[in-house]
C-alpha cells in the first residue's frame, strides 16, 4: 500500500537543537544516501555528534542554495507507518513566510525546548504563532536533556513553564517528550536513561498523529489561478481548496456572482469526472467569457457575500511601524486588492501575549494585534476555522511582505 504523506514543523528557539533533532530523524530513519551517513559518521568523530547531525541539516542548506536537487523549503524522512516532509524554518520570520505564503501547509508541529535553558522569548512567540496558524497535532520535546542529567524535576519544571503560557493560547501540546536529539534519547527508540518517562518517543508519536480531517465535505471553493487560450477555448486552472466539481455542475464566480456552468475538467490534458480538495485542476465553461484570475468559484446553490470590512488576527513582520489608514496590499488565495486598516483593537506582545494598548495607532515588529480591515473592492474569504486557506492572507507593501493573519 501507497504510504499516507504528514507535513510537519519543527520550530522554537533558535539555539534550541533543531537542525541537531532534524539531522538525528534523517540519520535514525535512514533517509539519507549511504556516502552521506559515512561523511556524517566521520565529522561526528572528529568534531562531536551534535557537530556531526547539524552538518546534515547545513549541507541540505548548502545544496538548495546551488539550486540542486534539494526543494527548498521541504526535507522528506520516512518511519514504518508513513512519509513526511518537514518544512524548513530557519527563523521565525521564516518561519510564517513558509507557513502562511508557501505550496504546503504542516498539518503538524514539534515546538523544541532546550531543557537547560527553558522557555525563551522565540519558544514563546512560535507557540503563539502555532496557535494563531490553527495547528492542532502539536508535538513539545524538550530537547539536550543530557545536560541536565535527565532529570526528571527539571522536564517538569520547563513543562509547567510551557503549559503556563500554552494553556493561555488555548493551545494543547498532544505529547510532552524528554529527549536529547544529539545522544539519541527518545528519538527514534525509547531511552533507557530516562525510566521516569512512561511515554512515547518521538517517532512513535509522529506516527500516533492523525492527519487533519479530509476537507471534500465542505463547500467547493476553487480561486481561478490562471486563465490560458489554446485552440481558440480558454482554460481556466486552479487548485479546489474545499469541496468537489464535476461537468454540468452549476457554479457562481464570485464576488461578481455571475452563475454558468461547468462544461469539462481535466489533469495533464487528460479529461476527468470528478476532482476534489487539494487538486490542481483545469476547466472551461459553458460561457467563455465570464471568468477573472482572482475570483473563486462556488456551487450555485451556495451565495455568498463578499466582504470590504471585516476583523483579522495579525503578526506585523516589518521594522516600519503599521500606521492606521497606511495603503496596503493584501493577498488571499488569488485574490489581490488595496486595503487598510480602520482599527486596531488591541495590540498584543506575541512573545507574552498580553495586552499591550487597546484602540492602538500603531503595530510594531513582531507585535500581534486584532483588527479591522478596509478593502477597496468586496473579496472573498472565510472564517479561518472554517476553511484556512480562504482565512488566511498576507499583506504587503511595495511587494515587500509586512505582515500575515487569518480572518476572524
């Protein structure tokens, strides 16, 4: 049988352990090439294992940057039950522009936390941003517990420190796992220096995940990527974010409403009946002129009401302060338009997430604030939670990305 494929995180605080943990799973799963675990095993020796395992994620880093055969933003390892790919997050800032504008959203998360050093200002700020990207199956190892001894008092302490602040982003870790990725502990197998711990290794809780709930049930969503003319038909391409289409199928184009029908579907040129979420499809209508790259095509028997107002949750990225009524561009799915904000209701300090002004006039880097969105012309999106990749957008400013939300 075909393996089932889990993208997955790996984030926290930059000096965490983490291309450590990374190259310990591709070593552990023996997803590397033979001449490179010879490499890998000479470097651990002359300079140290974590030396050696870190080297791993580098030398990835080193041939996506020469444009080889490494894609840049993902790293692929396999355990008995299935596939993964990670998506790489050098930064936190890297971090959501892969997350949020990237071809792949993680289904998954492992928020790494140096057992010594505890929870920092980035541990901090990635669980925020987990939380605010909609991320369930989240997994917190706490990581070099070798130089704490193994102690079990001090994996409670650091834990209880991340529940504190967790519980407050209404974000619930599904494993808590004592681990040190350098020596191998509770990685790919259980550790025997840590007998305390009755749980499962790493590994084994990636593979007890369940992947995020098949999204065909929803309503059909389809924003028109690109529309091409070939033999005189015009085809119009896009990926189904939620539900499914099939020929004869009435549909709306929105936010025009304009209602027709779909004539055929097709993959690689090759016709089909049916496609549902996540594929990237072609199609043409019964009436060829109606369609724009931008709008979303719904089932007709589903109005909706495109919005120009509406309230977001956003991290602000830039090192200018946003300004009330500043012009802006804000990206969802393949829509584009100018906007602004209206209000800023409360501005929060990501890092905390407390509070810091109410009714504010200004988001600062790294801040996160609620607000209210101005739009020049009605666009469509959804509540987050309902379909995320119609809640979620970026804004930008002279092409240069500022910010990322989800709607509220």
């Amino acid at each position: 049988m075909k393996k089932e494929f889990l993208s997955i995180v790996i984030t926290g605080h930059v000096d965490h352990g983490k291309s450590t943990l990374i190259g310990r799973l591709l070593l552990d799963t023996n997803s590397l090439p033979e001449d490179k675990i010879r490499e890998i095993k000479k470097i651990s020796l002359q300079l140290g294992k974590e030396s050696g395992l870190a080297f791993i994620t580098d030398h990835l880093k080193e041939e996506r940057q020469q444009d080889m055969t490494i894609d840049t933003t993902q790293i692929f390892f396999k355990s008995q039950k299935r596939n993964y790919v990670i998506i790489d997050s050098p930064g936190h800032v890297e971090f959501i522009k892969n997350m949020l504008t990237g071809a792949t959203l993680a289904e998954a998360a492992v928020l790494i936390v140096d057992a010594k050093a505890g929870v920092e200002e980035q541990t901090r700020r990635h669980a925020y941003l987990l939380g605010m990207l909609g991320i369930k199956n989240i997994i917190a190892i706490f990581n070099k517990m070798d130089l704490v001894g193994y102690a079990q008092s001090r994996f409670e302490e650091v834990k209880a420190n991340l529940l504190l602040f967790s519980q407050a982003l209404n974000i619930k870790p599904a494993f808590f796992i004592p681990a040190s990725a350098r020596e191998g502990e509770n990685i790919s197998k259980r550790s025997s220096l840590m007998p305390w711990y009755k749980g499962l290794c790493l590994l084994e809780a990636l593979d007890s995940l369940k992947p995020e709930e098949k999204i065909e049930n929803l309503p059909l969503r389809l924003p028109i990527q690109d529309i091409y003319e070939i033999a005189g038909k015009k085809i119009i391409v896009g990926k189904i974010l939620s539900g499914t289409i099939c020929p004869g199928q009435r549909v709306r184009l929105y936010p025009s409403a304009i209602e027709t029908c779909i004539d055929s579907l097709q993959i690689f040129g090759r016709k089909i009946k049916k496609a549902s979420a996540g594929k990237n499809i072609g199609l043409t209508l019964a009436e060829d002129n109606l369609a724009q790259r931008g709008e979303v095509i719904v089932d007709s028997r589903d109005m909706l009401e495109p919005k120009t107002s509406f309230k977001a949750d956003i991290f602000w990225m830039a090192d200018m302060p946003l300004k009330l009524n500043s012009p802006l561009t804000f990206r969802l799915a393949t829509q584009e338009v100018d906007c602004v904000v209206e209000k800023i209701e409360k501005r929060i300090d990501s890092s905390t997430f407390k509070i810091l002004e109410e009714d504010a006039k200004e988001l600062k880097l790294n801040e996160a604030g609620e607000v209210i969105f101005k739009t020049a012309r009605p666009i469509v999106l959804e509540k987050f939670d309902f379909i995320a990749e119609l809640g979620r957008f970026v804004i930008e400013q002279g092409l240069h990305l500022q910010g990322t939300g989800i709607i509220t």
